[in-house]
C-alpha cells in the first residue's frame, strides 16, 4: 500500500496482538527488572532472531513461551514493513496494568528500528500521577540505547475504568484528582519534553495528540521560543482524531505544522462505540465542535456575501 503523505503514521493497539497475561508477565519482567537496558535489548535481539538468549524469559512457562514467539514474529513483520515503507507506528497506552508490558515491548522495537529516525513511538498518559517519572526512565533507556525516542503525549482515555479497578484492588487511584490537575501534569511533561528537544543532540519527535486549545498553545509558543521549527527535520507533531478540532488543525497545518489526523476504521459496530467514548470523554472536542460550527457558518456567510451582496437573497 502506498500513502500520499511524507511521513504517514499509524496507531497500533498491542493488545490485540497478544493475550492479557502475556502482556501483564512481560510488565512484571519489566518492573523487576534490576537493569532494563539489557532486558530491552534482549527482547530487541530476540525480535531480530534470536530468542534463546533471553534468559528472563525462563520464568514464563512453555505455552507463554510459543505465544511469545509467535508475537516476536509479528512486531517483526510490522517493524520491518514499517521501516522499509517510513511509516511511523505510534502504539497506544492502555490500560495501567498493561501499560508496563506494552512500554517493554515498545522501547525493545525502538532498540530493533528507531537508529536512524522515530519509526516505532510509544504513548505516554498524563493523566497518571506517575507519568512524568516513567517518560523520564523510558526516555533514559532509549537514550542509553542511543536510538530515538518517539513519544505521543495524550492525557488519557480510561479515566473511570482505572479509578474503579484501584478500588476494587484496593490500591491508591493512580489518576491525578482532577481536570485541572491533569492538565497541569499534561503542560508539565509537554514542556519538560520540548525543552529536552531543544538540547543539541537530542534524538527526540514528539506528538501533541491532544484537542485542548491551552496546552497546543503553551507547544507552539515553546517550539517557537526553542526555534524547533527551523530545524530539517520535523521534532513536534500535532495529533487530533479526524473531525474533532478541525479548525485547530487547519490553523496548525496552514502554519507549517505538521498535523496527523486519525482515522478509527473498522467494522460500524465496534468503532461507532469508540467514537461515542471519545466524543463523551472529550471536554475541549465538544466545545471545539460547537466553535468549528460558528466559524464554518461564519465562512459561509461570508462567501455567500462576496457572490451576491443582494439583500433578499441574503439578509444577514
Ligand atoms: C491522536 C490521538 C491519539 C490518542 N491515543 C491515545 C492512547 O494511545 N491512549 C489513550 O489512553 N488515549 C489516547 N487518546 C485519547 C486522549 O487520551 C484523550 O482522551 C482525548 O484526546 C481527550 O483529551 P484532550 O487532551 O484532547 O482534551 P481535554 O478535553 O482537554 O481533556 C479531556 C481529558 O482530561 C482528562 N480528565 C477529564 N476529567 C478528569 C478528571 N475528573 N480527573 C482527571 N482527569 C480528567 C481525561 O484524560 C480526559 O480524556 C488519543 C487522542 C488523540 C487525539
């Protein structure tokens, strides 16, 4: 398939790929871990073929073994075809016991195909009082690895399923109190990241895939300030899902910006639900939506005026 786009991206949801407990065992791995930098690129040799030398791995169990393997040789497929074709593959952060085993397996393809540019990207939750410090770690590991670090910075999706699993396990809510407090957390993490990339040598791209009009100003003024717009190549994207924000993203696009718009495909069934999750959770998107209207009657208006500027056939 070929996109008409320089630098095509694409979202990639691990979890489809392999089961829960899977996915849980290799976040334990990594949270046990006493050097995560060799975990990362044992995992990242064993995506090149060679599995064997995987020794962490004894504690899975034969089955849990053959599923690995099986997902080793699909992350293959996609890193390569990524790579070979410069599409970007930016994989979600889900849930929080997911997100560890998702972040080992993402940091082991950046290892395996980010040495030259952002291929593989991982996604970094705000909402989470932790964030700041996992960003900060994983971003050492790539660092320590020296590959890039391809990072999409959202505030979070799952705000009432994580509060409602701390307290089922009776385990402190790992999201931040408030709207206010997440996107002061948000702003935080976005800054410290930008003025990292700001720093010469910094093998950094980052995604603003947010709608909020705050914290898409708060990044243009820093890229603005650190000048990361002048460089060849592209450090901040502006990510939006298609049909939210659309006068944001016009703006950003017809300033230079870059702008990816994502497009949820899939069986009506299954993404009509998605998109009613995110219009719902989405305060900024439907206030932006009210204001897309505005502007678009307004620019009607005004077209329809310069064609005729009779007033019966237009009485504005
Ligand atoms: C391109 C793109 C990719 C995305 N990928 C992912 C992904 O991989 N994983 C994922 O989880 N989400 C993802 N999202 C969704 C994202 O996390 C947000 O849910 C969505 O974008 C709305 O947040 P906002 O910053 O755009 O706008 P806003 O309307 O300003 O923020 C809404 C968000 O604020 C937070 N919030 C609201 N109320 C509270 C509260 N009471 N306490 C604490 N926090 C609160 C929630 O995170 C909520 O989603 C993606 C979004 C985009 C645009």
């Amino acid at each position: 398939m070929s996109l008409n786009t320089s630098k095509p991206m694409l979202q990639l949801k691990l979890t489809a790929l392999l089961s829960t407990d899977l996915l849980v065992n290799i976040g334990n791995l990594f949270a046990g871990s006493r050097d995560q930098v060799r975990l990362v690129e044992d995992i990242s040799r064993c995506l090149q073929g060679t599995c064997s030398e995987v020794l962490e791995f004894k504690i899975l169990n034969p089955e849990a073994r053959l599923e690995l393997q099986v997902l080793m040789e699909r992350l293959r497929q996609i890193g390569q075809t990524a790579r070979d074709k410069g599409v970007r593959i930016l994989v979600d952060a889900e849930h929080t016991y997911e997100n560890l085993g998702l972040s080992l397996l993402t940091l082991a393809m950046m290892a395996a195909y980010n040495s030259t540019t952002s291929i593989v990207w991982n996604t970094y939750q705000c909402y989470l009082k932790k964030t700041m410090d996992n960003v900060k770690n994983e971003m050492s590991i790539a660092r320590r690895l020296n590959v890039y670090f391809g990072i999409k910075l959202v505030r979070g999706a799952y705000v009432s399923q994580e509060r409602d699993e701390a307290k089922r396990i009776g385990l402190p809510d790992p999201v931040c109190e408030n709207y206010k407090t997440t996107n002061d957390n948000y702003n935080r993490v976005l800054s410290f990241l930008l003025d990292t990339a700001s720093r010469p040598g910094a093998k950094i791209n980052i995604m603003v895939a947010t709608h909020n009009e705050e914290s898409t100003k708060l990044a243009v003024t820093r890229i603005r300030e650190y000048k990361l717009d002048r460089l060849q190549d592209t450090v901040v994207t502006f990510g939006h899902l298609l049909g939210m924000c659309d006068h944001i993203s016009v703006i950003l696009a017809q300033a230079g910006y870059q702008v990816y718009k994502a497009l949820p495909y899939g069986p009506v069934e299954m993404v009509m639900p998605y998109l009613a999750r995110r219009a719902a959770e989405n305060k900024t998107g439907l206030m932006g939506a009210r204001r897309e209207q505005q502007l678009l009657w307004e620019e009607l208006k005004r077209r329809l005026w310069r064609q005729c500027s009779c007033c019966a056939c237009f009485p504005y």
